[in-house]
C-alpha cells in the first residue's frame, strides 16, 4: 500500500467543474473547506453528529464529514456558496436573516443546506415534522424556534 | 485517519476479488465505517467502494414479497411507495433512526452491520472484548445504562444499535449474500449472533462476504396494525434506549389472529421470542395478555446496574406498542 497515492477526481461543485488529487482519507468536508477553498461549510464534530457540514449532493443533503472526497468522483456538490444567485439570496438565506434564525452563525450553513434538502425532499407538512427532520443538525446558541419559523415560512406551512 | 487504499470496483465479481485481500472491507454510505476508521476503531488496509455496482441498488416486488438492494440508501427505503404501503413498520423503525442527512446516505446492508455503540468499544484508550478480544469488557461494571439485558456473556454486554434491524426482525427478512464461491440466503434471526466467546464477530457473514439484497416475505397482514416504540434520552436523534416493533392481525371480533414483536437496544441482535407471540394468538388484544407476552419475553433478562431500568422499561414499551399497534387503524391518516 502507499499511503500517499494521489487519486485524480473531478467534481462539479457549485456549477463549476473542478479537477483535484487526493489522498484516500481526504473527506469531502476536507477537501470542500481545506482544497477547493470553501469554508463556508463548517466542522463541528467531524462524527455525523452535528449536522455543521451538511452539504447537497447530488442535490440530497449529506454529513460531508462522513464521506470521502474519492467517493464522490463524478458527483455534484452544493456548498452554501453555490446557493445564492449572483447577488440575489436564497429564499432560505432571506429567512433566516428575516426570522432572526441564528446567533452566532457556525450551524447556519449547514443549517441552510439541510434546510434546502428538506424542501426539496418534500415530506414535512407541520411544524412538528420540520422540526424533526431538522434534527440532524445541532445549534448551540438554541436558535431553534427562529430556524423553524425560517424553514416553516419558505415552505409556507402554518405555524 | 489510518491510510488505505481504495478502489472502485464495476461489479460484484470484481468487488469480492477486490474483497479477497487481506484487510480489505467494503464501504457503502461510510456513515459508520468512516466514523469508526476516524477513532481508529476498525483499521482496513483498504477500502472496496461497492456504490458504483450496477442493480444493487433496486427496490422492486419479489413474488410475493419485496427485494430490498443492499445499496439503497435507508432515506430511500422508508419513502418509498411499496414499503410505506406494505410494509410501514419497517418505514417507520427506518425514520425512528439517525438524521435525515445520515439516512441518506446510510444504505440497507451497512445498517445491518453498523457496529455497536458501546462507548469503551469506541474508546481506543480502554479495554474492551469486542475490539481487542481477552482485554476484558469494562462496562460490566462501568458505563452499561445503553447496553444489554438479555443474551449477554461474561465477555460482552453490547447490544446492536440498529432501528431497521428490528422491524426486519419483526418481519421476518432474509439476508442474501455473495462470496467468491456462490450465493446463499441467512434468515434474518441467524444473522445477528450473540457475544458468547467471541464478542469480536458481530454476524454469521464470513469474511470476504458481500451482502447483495434483503428479501421480505409479503406481510399485509401486518401492515393495518403496527407500532415502533423508540424510548430514548431525547426526543430525536438519539439511539434507543429499548424500542419495540410490533404489529397484530386482529380478527373482526378485537382477537389476535397473529402477532409479532421484536425488541431493540436490549441485546446484541434484534430480540424476538415467538413463544411470546403465540401466546397472544386467539386472545383478545388487551392489557393482561399483552403484558404476559411482555413479561414471557424479558424471562431471564438481568441488568448491569445503569441499565436495570431497561426491564421494567421494556416490558412498559411491549405493552405500549401493542396497545397503540390495536388503534393505529383509527390513527390513519390522522397527523403523527
Ligand atoms: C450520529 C449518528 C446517529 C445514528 N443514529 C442511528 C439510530 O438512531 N438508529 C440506527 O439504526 N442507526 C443510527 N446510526 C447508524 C447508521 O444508521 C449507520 O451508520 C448506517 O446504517 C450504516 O450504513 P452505511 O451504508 O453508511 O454503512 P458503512 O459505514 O458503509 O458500513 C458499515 C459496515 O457494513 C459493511 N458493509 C456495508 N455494506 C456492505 C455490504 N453490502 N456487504 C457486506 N458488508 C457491507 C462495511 O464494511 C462496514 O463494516 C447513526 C449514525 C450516526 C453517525
Ligand atoms: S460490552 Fe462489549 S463492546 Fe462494550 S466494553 Fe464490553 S466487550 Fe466491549
Ligand atoms: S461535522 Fe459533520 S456532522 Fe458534525
Ligand atoms: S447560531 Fe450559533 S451554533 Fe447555531
């Protein structure tokens, strides 16, 4: 085994198409932030716990940190910069700026992008079924309630 | 992480060559593999990344029953049409688990065999029979309130972690496996094992195996009355403490026609006992007949001190489950 092979792999990020060489245990979250030069996804707790580097892939949300970069040749990836359209926020970016929905703002990417595959897959329709399909991702500053209101509003479900 | 090496097999033949080499594991969603190589927990000189093979995938009617294909994604399974509508046990003992971001990418074979939880076993720095066998198991005596109450040994009281895994129980599933020398089927009681001697091996699958799909055998009858009882330290997002599949068909007249109850978090497999079942079949589905299925199926569990509460707990959940199981019909439909 040699532990420092580089593996080619391409992916399209954001709409961009981008060319690396990796190691094998590069994850996907560390390549995103450290490689391809976004931190706007973060890490939280690295273990698929904490929901801060939620990304979409191929279009569906995912923990980045428990996957590898490898894995995910040939795949598209949205960070929370790929989000916005030019100058004009997501939906989701304006409500939680509206709602209030964050403090400090570490969980809010990831929050953001998780929120994004929940509209997309289609399955809440209460509150109560926002709230836990948002459970996978943890704020510390408790900005819960603001964060569901956000989600609740875009989807235009009644609170 | 440890270094390994990597590849990305086209098909199933090419995987188990791949598999063959010594330390070689595969990796599906990486949800727990990934986690548990990070801890240094689970060290493979390399990984076989068995998502880009062809058909593994499938969801699709199987005879009678339903074939589910050992890559599609947990997320997937829950949601989709054939298992909500036949088989929404197994859709709801799915959604009791993990996160949506996870469940999307976790897949059906990697959650049969996610590893345990037990917290000395992901703590390289302690002891631990399952990881290091002969080290000895501190939990015994430590940190047991997560861990087992029933089928443990002197070496190891971890329980499987799994939610999917009890209603697969419940249902009856079969496991189908592939290795370099042909195929063969695991009924899904026999492939789960308890710690005995050899707490390391968590499953019948032999080395170099591969699970390809997970056959379910049809069970509409099943599909009115059902109930999955996950209790837990927090609401969501949590492993169970004890959870509880079950389901009843009930004659016109409120008896039991059939039952099936398994139980999660108590051991290290799925826990069923069909003696317990047969001793509702005939009854009228209440209390006092449910509560001596209850306690014929925790007869011979013993706590570890933090987890002693998981008895009486797991007895109040059989009885739970079954009690709602007899009114899911009238819950339909309603919000939930
Ligand atoms: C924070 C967190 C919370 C969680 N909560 C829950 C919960 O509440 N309930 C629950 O049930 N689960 C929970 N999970 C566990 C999750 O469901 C499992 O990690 C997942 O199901 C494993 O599937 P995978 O495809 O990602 O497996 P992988 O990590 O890819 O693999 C797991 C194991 O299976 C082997 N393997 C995978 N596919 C095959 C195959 N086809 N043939 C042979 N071997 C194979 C791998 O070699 C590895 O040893 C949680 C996980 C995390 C990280
Ligand atoms: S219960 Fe099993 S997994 Fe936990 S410390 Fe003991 S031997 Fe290890
Ligand atoms: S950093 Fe990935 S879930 Fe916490
Ligand atoms: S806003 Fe601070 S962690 Fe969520």
């Amino acid at each position: 085994m040699d532990a420092y092979r580089q593996y080619p792999i391409r992916l399209r990020i954001n709409g961009e198409d981008r060319a690396f060489a990796v190691e094998s245990t590069v994850t996907l979250l560390d390549l995103l932030r450290e490689r391809a030069g976004l931190t706007g996804t973060k890490k939280g707790c690295d273990h698929g716990q904490c929901g801060a580097c939620t990304v979409l892939l191929d279009g569906r949300r995912i923990n980045a940190c428990l996957t590898l970069a490898v894995m995910q040749n040939g795949h598209e990836v949205t960070t929370i910069e790929g989000l916005a359209d030019g100058d004009t926020l997501h939906p989701l970016q304006q409500a939680f700026i509206d709602h209030d929905a964050f403090q400090c703002g570490y969980c809010t990417p990831g929050q953001i992008c998780s929120a994004a595959g929940l509209v997309a897959e289609g399955q809440a329709k209460t509150v109560d079924d926002v709230r836990e399909l948002m459970s996978g991702n943890v704020c510390r500053c408790g900005a819960y309630p603001q964060i569901a209101q956000a989600v609740c509003d875009v989807m235009e479900i009644e609170k | 992480m440890n270094p390994f090496d990597f590849q990305q097999p086209a098909d199933v033949d090419a995987a188990l060559a791949a598999l063959a080499a010594p330390g070689a594991r595969p990796i599906a969603g990486g949800t727990n593999l990934l986690d548990l190589i990070k801890e240094g927990v689970m060290k493979p000189s390399g990984l076989v990344d068995i998502n880009p093979i062809a058909g593994l995938a499938a969801i699709a009617e199987d005879g009678t029953g339903l074939r589910l294909g050992a890559l599609a994604r947990n997320a997937d399974t829950a949601y989709h049409p054939l298992v909500r509508e036949r088989y929404p046990l197994l859709a709801a003992a799915i959604l009791a688990g993990a996160s949506p971001q996870l469940r999307n990418m976790a897949t059906n074979g990697g959650n049969l065999l996610q590893r345990t939880r037990c917290v000395y076993f992901y703590d390289v720095g302690t002891p631990c029979n399952k990881r290091g066998p002969g080290t000895g198991c501190p939990a015994k005596a430590g940190l047991n309130r997560q861990l087992a109450i029933l089928g443990t040994s002197p070496q190891c009281i971890a329980t499987h972690p799994s939610d999917m895994c009890v209603a697969l129980r419940a249902l009856d599933a079969t496991v189908h496996v592939r290795a370099a020398n042909g195929e063969r089927s695991i009924p899904f009681a026999d492939f789960h094992r308890l710690p005995g001697d050899t707490p390391d091996v968590d499953s019948t699958l032999q080395p170099g195996e591969l699970i390809t799909h997970i056959t379910l055998p049809d069970a509409r009858r099943f599909a009115q009355r059902f109930e999955y009882v996950k209790v837990r330290d927090r609401l969501s997002y949590a492993f169970a403490l004890v959870s509880v599949a079950a389901a009843l068909d009930l004659a016109a007249d409120g008896t039991v026609r059939a039952a099936r109850i398994a139980l999660g978090g108590v051991a290290h497999k799925p826990w069923r006992v069909e003696e317990a079942e047969e001793l509702l079949t005939g009854r009228p589905a209440g209390e006092t007949a449910f509560e001596q299925a209850a306690e014929r199926i925790l007869r011979g569990a013993r706590g570890y001190g933090q987890n002693d509460f998981k008895i009486p707990l797991a007895k109040n959940a059989i009885v739970q489950a079954l009690t709602n199981a007899v009114q899911k019909n009238e819950l339909r439909g309603a919000p939930r």
